[in-house]
C-alpha cells in the first residue's frame, strides 16, 4: 500500500512538472522578440508550407462551405503573403512568383468564381475583381516581364477603374444587392498598385473615390462603415473591427493622409484591454455591445480573435511597430503553436485558413509607398496581467502540497508523520 501511495505521488509529480514545464515555455514564446515591421517571422517559410500541404489536401473547397469566401480568401492570402515574404527576403523571389501563380489561377478558377455573379459591375463583384486584381499587381511588383500578364492587368484594373468611374456611389457591389466598403477599399488599393507600376492612368478616379468616401463616413464614429446601401453608399451598419482591420491594411496604399488619420480613429475606439488583458481588437466600438457572425467569429468579452489577427497586419503598414509586436506575442501564447521541422500551425492547425490570416498579417507591408512609424503608446504594464496568469497555472499543480506544507509549519499547529 505504501509503494502504491507512492507511486501515486511520483505520477502527480511527474505531471505537475509536464503542467509547469509548458506554462514556462509558453512565458519564452510571449517574452520572445517580436520582428519588427520591417521584417517578419522566421518561421514564415513553415507557415506557408502548412498552408500549401492544407490547400492541396482541399482546405479552401471546406473553407467554401464555413463562409461564402472561403475559397478565395484562402488562396488570396497564401498569394500575397508569398509575395510580401519576397519582398523582405528576396532569395525567396522565385518560389513566392511560383506559388502566387499557383493561387491566382486558382482564384480565377470555375470553383474560385463560383459563388460571385458574371452579371454585376465589374464582373464577379467588386470583392472578387478588387482581391484577384491585387494578387496580380502583387505578382508583378516582383516580376514585371510577363508581357500578358501586364496587360491583364492592365485591362482588369480599366475594368475596375470603369465600374468606379460609372458608379453613384463609392462602395461596389460584391453580390447582388450588397455592399461593403472593404471591398472596394481592396479594389481601388490595386489601382493605385496599378499606377505605381505602370504609370499614372487611374489618379482621378482613386482621388474622386477618397473624396466621396469622406462624405459617407459612419456618423457614429467617423470611420467607413461596415454595410452600406448599394444605391447611394449610405451606411447602413456603423464601423466594425472586421472590415476596419481590413480597410487599414490596405487605406495607406490608396492615401496616407487620410488613412493616418483614420487609423488613429480606429486604435482609440476598437484597441481594448479586456479584464485588463490585452491589447486586442473589440468588434464594436468602445461603448458598443453586440453579436458575432460568420466574419467576427465568437466574441470574447467583445474581441474578435479574427479583427485582432487582421490588426497586426493593419499595424505593421499603418507604421504601428508596438501595437504588432503586442498582438503577435499573444498570438504566440494563445494561439497554440506547433513547431515542427518543415511546418508551423496555428489552433492545432484546425483552421488553414486562420494560419492563412496569421501569415498574411505577420508578413504585411506596402507596395505603393513606404510607411512612417508612428506614436500609439500602449499601456508600460501591458505584459503583466499575462505573465501573472501564466504564473498562476504554472504553479496551480503544486498548490495543494504548498498549502499542506504551510499549515503543518502555522504556529501553534503542531507536526503530522508522513
């Protein structure tokens, strides 16, 4: 019986030890420097052959399935982050053109289009047309000299340019009926990726579309809405962390100006610190409570885990260095990486697509212009609350034989045999 009990202390150890062990390497991964936005994550290369294994075993058919964009979006983001991988380490130029390629004949697929309309202005809807449009710009800021290439390019971004030109609002429609700002965002972003190529063709019509954004702000909040009416780009939804951090990803290409200024907006009204943790992104303005959908995800104590992923992105090209950096090391604490010799993954890699927008956001930086860094405080103590937290769980397994050990040794109690 004794060896029995014994035992049965060794194997609590043993686990204990397992218990406190992970918790340690989990405050390394959070404490671990963050790359600069200058540079990225040297385990972008095991990210994106996690997602490449995870397209080529069908991910984005069952990303189609979860959301109405699945499919696109999952190619889209692979593309570009291959391309913005290159341009920070230009040794991987020649891979990152061969698999962006890859995700962009699979975007303009008949799977890719399915689910968008050949009858809408420009064809396919503005989210199709803007994302395909600027992987292909994106493709060629590294490889200009596919001559047929330019000039799809170049017919594609006329066609954008027309729709825009042609339209009584600012804000396309991506189906039928339905309008979000994002998209367009996204669209006109690759005409100005266009004009910096290839020369000015389109600053008219990106200028006119800044101007009457600006008269179709939220109210609200003075930021882009979320849904607007596809008649008259009225908002009909005010601004939300999902498309905001999106927007912000891709307003410093179209014009700095205003978006430094619409960045600055969105950092005070959606940057929160929940029960003292954080930083993360709300999903609803400060003061703002609602529901999560199919693009926010499950709300927690108001965060979207999706907005805040987007976000690291919008703060490495909006010049936000502190803000990334945060966002990235609770990625690596919450975000249950594992580390293999040829892969990364996210979630136990459950969810391509969410390492998809990881990689896609700790890769993020300008192709139009370059950024200036800028000064968002967050809070000194910010870590704090975290390490505390992992403290406490590291230490949970020998809570009881502490406790124990601390009333055998209280004044006045006196000693028990083993």
């Amino acid at each position: 019986m004794g060896r029995l009990h014994r035992g049965g202390r060794w194997a609590l150890g043993a686990v204990g030890m397992v218990v406190t062990l992970a918790f340690v390497l989990a405050a390394a991964r959070f404490l671990w420097p963050q790359p600069g936005i200058e540079a990225q994550p040297g385990a972008t290369e095991r990210q994106l052959a996690f997602v490449r294994a995870a397209l080529d075993d069908g991910a984005d058919t069952a990303a189609q399935r979860q959301f109405p964009e699945g499919h696109l979006f999952l190619n889209a983001l692979y593309g570009i982050a291959w391309v913005q991988a290159a341009h920070t380490d230009p040794q991987l130029r020649e891979e990152a053109l061969r698999e962006a390629r890859w995700a962009l004949d699979r975007m303009e697929s008949e799977e890719g289009k399915a689910v968008f309309s050949a009858e809408l202005q420009p064809a396919h809807g503005v989210f199709w047309a803007g994302w395909t449009n600027w992987l292909r710009g994106a493709i060629l800021s590294l490889d200009a000299t596919d001559s047929a290439e330019v000039q799809r390019f170049s017919e594609h971004s006329t066609a954008l340019a027309q729709a825009f030109t042609e339209a009584r609002t600012p804000f396309l429609q991506a189906y039928p009926g339905q309008a979000w700002p994002v998209d367009s965002t996204v669209a006109i972003a690759s005409l100005r990726l266009h004009d910096h190529l290839l020369g000015n063709r389109f600053t008219r019509v990106t200028d006119r579309w800044v101007a009457q954004v600006q008269e179709r702000l939220d109210p609200a909040t003075n930021l882009i809405p979320h849904q607007v009416s596809p008649q008259d780009g009225s908002p009909r939804t005010g601004a939300r962390a999902t498309s905001q951090a999106m927007i912000h990803r891709f307003l410093p290409e179209i014009d700095p100006a205003f978006a430094a200024a619409q960045y600055a907006r969105y950092r005070d009204l959606f940057v929160a610190y929940p029960g003292g943790f954080g930083p993360a992104v709300r999903e609803y303005p400060h003061g703002v409570d609602g529901r999560g959908d199919v693009d926010s995800g499950p709300l927690v104590a108001g965060v979207s885990l999706s907005a805040t992923v987007v976000g690291l992105g919008a703060a490495r090209v909006n010049g936000d260095g502190e803000l990334a950096a945060a966002i990235g090391a609770e990625g690596e604490l919450l975000g249950l990486p594992i580390s293999l010799p040829g892969t990364k993954r996210y979630a136990f890699g459950a969810l391509p697509i969410g390492d998809a927008f990881v990689v896609w956001s700790s890769t993020a930086r300008l192709l139009t212009a370059t950024h200036s860094p800028i000064e968002h405080d967050l809070r000194w103590w910010w870590r704090l609350p975290w390490l505390i937290g992992i403290g406490l769980l590291a230490l949970a397994p020998w809570t009881p034989a502490l406790l124990t050990r601390l009333r055998r040794h209280a004044p006045g109690q006196l000693p028990t045999p083993d």
